[in-house]
C-alpha cells in the first residue's frame, strides 16, 4: 500500500486548500488503495471571508486544514521523506499564498520552508509529486531553476509566463488532462483553472494521482 502525503495549506478555495479539489485528490487516493498522511504547516494567515469576499481574522493553516482531514493531520515540519512514496497537492490559493507567495510576489515569491523542505526532500530521494490547480507554482519555485521541470495550470498565459521566467517549461492541458513529467517525477493537472465544476476537474485529477503513484519506485 503506497503511503502519500497530501498536503493542505487550509480550508476554502480563497485562502487555504480548495475543498473540491482535496476531495477529489482523497477519493482518487483512496480509490488506489493508497494510505493518507494528511499534513500542512502550521503557520498563521489571514483568512478570508468565503461571503463576503473580504480579509477577515487570523487563522492557522494546520487547524483549518484539520476540517478536511477529519482532524487526523500532522504538522507538515514533522513529516519526512522517509514516511511517505509519494506527495499529492491540491490547488486553492492557501497553495499560492501560504505554502509559497506567488500569488502575492510572482516569480519572486518566498517559500514556507517545512513544506519546501520535504518536497526537496521527496525529490532527492526519487519519490514522485503530484500537484493540481495553482500547487504547481510552488513546484516551479522549488525546482524550476535547477530541474526545468514540465508542468501544466492549464491555459492561462500570464501564469504560463511567470512559471517559465521560474525556469519550468509549462505545457498547455484541458481539465481532463495531466502532464507527466518522468524525469523529474513530477505529474500536474489544471483542475479548477479550467474546470468549471468538480466533475469536470475530476479526471484530471484521477489521471493525476494514477500517474503519481505509477511513478513510484520506478
């Protein structure tokens, strides 16, 4: 049974993990008999009001990603390499505003450190990485310089752009659709940059998990 990490960055799509898309990495998971290791950092941002639209309170990403995870998570800086095969991450802008700033800073965004920490890890020791929606940004940061690594969000040029200025060498792909990158064991899907619903974001992200867990051990 392969052991992955899905790592959360909060609870709502405008400041934390994107609660469609880390169901649908969880069934697509659990679907392939792999076992779960819930995690995300435990660091503090302002929230956002899903009504309203507006900033409100300060909230942890640890305890808000812990509502999806049914309370069984760890705090990302005590998970390592060694404990999982594989790592998984949904998109939402918790993925691009609390696990790295690019939403905020571009190509220039800062990285939250225990979360790069073991997906460095992960990579060194040949353990692959999926990643939906905006979560392949983070990829970009993190590899992108070194590795060239080729990813997917979809179509959107501005974002193609600011990823490839990162040195990861996007490619164009429909909701239905990963790219799988096996050299860098790494495998990318657009989810809800393009989807317009959950059921259209679901085959990619299935494609996705399959073509991850495929790629362990090989």
């Amino acid at each position: 049974m392969p052991k992955v990490a899905l790592i959360l960055s909060g609870c709502g799509v405008q400041d934390g993990s994107e609660i469609h898309e880390a169901v649908l990495c969880l069934t697509a998971l659990q679907k392939a008999g792999a076992e779960i290791f819930y995690c995300a950092p435990d660091m503090d941002f302002t929230s956002v009001n899903h009504l309203t639209g507006k900033s409100a309170e300060k909230r942890n990403a640890l305890v808000e990603s812990a509502r999806i995870a049914r309370g069984n998570i760890r705090d990302i800086a005590k998970v390592s390499a060694k404990d999982v095969d594989a790592a998984i991450l949904p998109g939402g802008f918790g993925a691009a505003k609390n696990l790295c700033t690019f939403a905020v800073d571009g190509p220039d965004c800062k990285l939250n450190e225990p979360t790069a920490k073991l997906l460095r890890d992960l990579k060194s020791a040949g353990k692959p990485i999926g990643a939906a929606c905006i979560a392949p940004a983070l990829l970009a940061k993190l590899f992108g310089a070194d590795n060239h690594p080729e990813l997917t969000i979809g179509n959107d040029a501005g974002t193609a752009a600011a990823l490839e200025k990162l040195g990861a060498k996007h490619k164009t792909a429909t909701a239905a659709q990963a790219v799988v990158d096996r050299k860098n064991r790494i495998v990318t899907t657009p989810a809800y940059m393009c989807a317009k619903d959950a059921a259209e974001a679901w085959p990619g992200i299935e494609a996705m998990v399959k073509e991850t867990l495929g790629l362990i051990g090989k």
